[in-house]
C-alpha cells in the first residue's frame, strides 16, 4: 500500500560518483551546476497557459541537511512525507531499535519534533505514519500494529493540535489546504476496503468506489475543490488503474499503453501525477491534465523505472528514477543532483517527494559521509 523511497546502496554510489557527482564536485568553488543540467529533453506539451510561467530554467538551489534525532543516534531513518506553502515538513522516523517502529515528526525553522501519538498506539507495538500537511500546520497519517495483528486497530490520524484525533479503521493519506477535506482508505466497510474523502465541514464519509471489476481502492491526495487522485484494484489481475473521483463521478484516467497506473498526487487544478507503465512494460513517470495522460520520461531512455510523487499549482513535478531524483518542469526533467553546489556535503540526491508552490522540494540523499539523509532544497532566487 505505502511506496518507500527508493534508496541506493554504497556500492552504487561508488559507481555513480565516476561520472556525473565528480563532475559537480570538481567545480569552482563560487559557481552552481546550472550550465545544462537536463537530462532526456523531450518534446512535452508546455503547461497550461493558465498558470502563473514558470521560472528561468537557470536554477540554483540551498541544500538543507533535515537533520536527526539525537535520542535515536546512530541508527535511524528519516523520511521525509510532505511540505506545505510555508516550508514546515512532516514525515517519518525509524529508530531502528528495540522500539524500532516508524514515529511522525515535523520539521519547522530547522528544528526537528516528533508529533504526539495517544498512548494506546505506543511505538513499541504500533508504528505511526504521518502522510500529509496543509498551511494550517495540520497533518494526517495512519497506523499499523506490529507485528502484523489482523484483528487489531488500524486508526487514521488528524493532528490540528498537541492531541490527534483518532478515527478507527481509517488510513488518512491526504488533506487540502483549506482543512475541508480529509481522504484516505476506510477498512472493512460494507465487506470492502475503499477510498474515503471526509468532509469536516458536516463530519461525512463519502465513498470513492471503485472501477469496473474493482475490489479495494485508495484515495491518495484531495485538493480544495474536493476532486482526489486515487487507485483502484482489478479483482481479477489484482492490478492497479489510476482514478479521479470528482462530485461523485470516478474516472479512469488511462495509462501510458501498458495495464498498470498508479495515483501518487493532484494539485488545485486537479492535475494528476503518478506512475504507468507503457508498451514496453516499462514503468514510466505521468502528469494527467485535461484528459491527457503525458510521459515524462526518465532519467535514461532504457531505465526501467521512474516515478512521480508530487506536483505543484505550477504542474512542476518531482519523483525518482532508479535512485535519482528529478524535476520535471516545462517539458524538461532535471536531474536534481547536478544542482549539488561544489564542496558540498551531499553526494547525491536518490528522491524527491514532494514540492510546494514555492518550489522547494524535500527528498532523500547522501551525505560524503555514506549516510542516508533528508534534505530541503529552496530556490535561491536571481
């Protein structure tokens, strides 16, 4: 059900660092890598010509270690989940550890927190997941008993204060930012588990469905208008086919020629990313706007995976391809290590989770050091 981000060994790393990472690494100390950092330009459809243009393709960027938690040292992960307009981050950490479980944490201002959980779903048995923010410092997540109980409770998560309000048997995965709706995935109900968007407004639940021959569904991400990006499962394959529920209508929205389509995120204008296989049985990065599913490529012709995870209001969109993380914006995708500036602690980035309508974007890297680590990278503006 949960993606995790794609990681790179050491070993792969070494191998990497004879070629591109030496070649930023070995610049001038006071440049940026901004001189051709494409990689696969394809001929895309441009964004909408409603949107706000985007930027100067001439990008430079501050890298921001997120940092870790010293009461877990030296064993842990951080994983980052979600950033709002404002720049706070939320996400995961595994200790690693006899109370090795995943725990919530918020990043704001360059300080680390761990988000309160109720006692009954203490960390030595439960493990708590953090999915989503809004610009009201709000969050959602969801829970999983451990080791793996399937009579036990599987609660949802809706942090607008110290105390989150729990609700049973709910997987909350998204919120928008005016904090009207909450959409995940509702277990058990009516002898299926689906897609669920709760209207806090009236406190409703309002099925998602599912697809024709669909069994169980997913509601990944809601935007203001109330439109979700979500994924339904064949009962027959057991598949996956990307999905938009809007005003009580779902929709199939396609694939890239293959069987396979995967919802990760949609923004206000109710653009779709996600991932897809194509003729080939290649998995392959997708941005679904008006009725058309487009390829965004990869970050080699013959790579056989890239997929995208989030998008803006500016339909820029972020995701990994085989342990390298990408921006893809105005028809080019960016390798976003080629922006590492010289003499820098990071060696390379591996993903890319998300990215706010002020273009940072948050992900997971690797330090000189050999240690996996979250990042934060902000524009740094001409």
């Amino acid at each position: 059900m949960k993606k995790e981000l794609l990681v790179l060994g050491l070993g792969t790393v070494a191998l990497l660092l004879i070629g591109v990472v030496s070649g930023v690494l070995n610049q001038s100390a006071n440049q940026f890598a901004v001189a051709d950092p494409k990689i696969n330009l394809k001929s895309v459809r441009s964004v909408d010509q409603n949107l706000s243009p985007a930027p100067s393709p001439q990008l430079r960027y501050q890298i921001v270690d997120l940092g870790t938690f010293p009461q877990f040292w030296p064993t842990q992960s951080i994983e980052p989940k979600s950033i709002n307009n404002v720049g706070e981050v939320v996400g995961i950490v595994k200790p690693w550890s006899i109370e090795g479980n995943a725990r919530p944490f918020k990043w704001e201002n360059g300080t680390l927190s761990l988000l309160s959980i109720p006692s009954q779903f203490d960390p030595i048995w439960y493990s708590v997941f953090v999915e989503d923010n809004n610009n009201s410092d709000q969050s959602v997540g969801w829970a999983l008993p451990y080791p793996y109980n399937p009579s036990a409770s599987y609660p949802g998560f809706f942090w607008s204060d110290e105390n989150p309000e729990v609700f049973e048997d709910v997987w909350w995965n998204g919120l928008d930012d005016n904090t009207r709706f909450l959409v995940g995935t509702r277990s058990g109900h009516q002898g299926l588990s689906q897609g669920v968007i709760y209207d806090l407004d009236n406190s409703t639940f309002t099925d998602i469905g599912f697809l024709e021959n669909g069994y169980y569904s997913v509601g990944k991400e809601v935007n203001t208008s109330g439109q979700v990006a979500c994924t339904s499962y064949d009962a027959i394959s057991g598949l996956p086919k990307a999905c938009l529920w809007s005003n009580g209508v779902l929709t199939d929205i396609g694939t890239l020629g293959g069987s396979v389509a995967e919802s990760q995120d949609i923004n206000n204008f109710g653009h779709i990313v996600g991932w897809s296989t194509n003729t080939d049985g290649l998995e392959r990065a997708f941005l679904w706007r008006n009725g058309v599913m487009e390829n965004l490529g990869s970050i080699s012709p013959d790579s056989y995976q890239s997929h995208a995870y989030g998008i803006n209001d500016r339909d820029e969109v972020v995701g990994s391809s085989e342990g390298t993380a990408w921006l893809w914006r105005n028809g080019t995708l960016f390798n976003l290590s080629l922006f590492i500036p010289p003499n820098s602690e990071w060696l390379w980035l591996n993903s890319a989770q998300a990215i706010n309508n002020r273009g940072q974007i948050i992900g997971r890297g690797i330090l000189a050091s050999g240690q996996q680590r979250a990042f934060l990278m902000t524009p740094i503006t001409p």
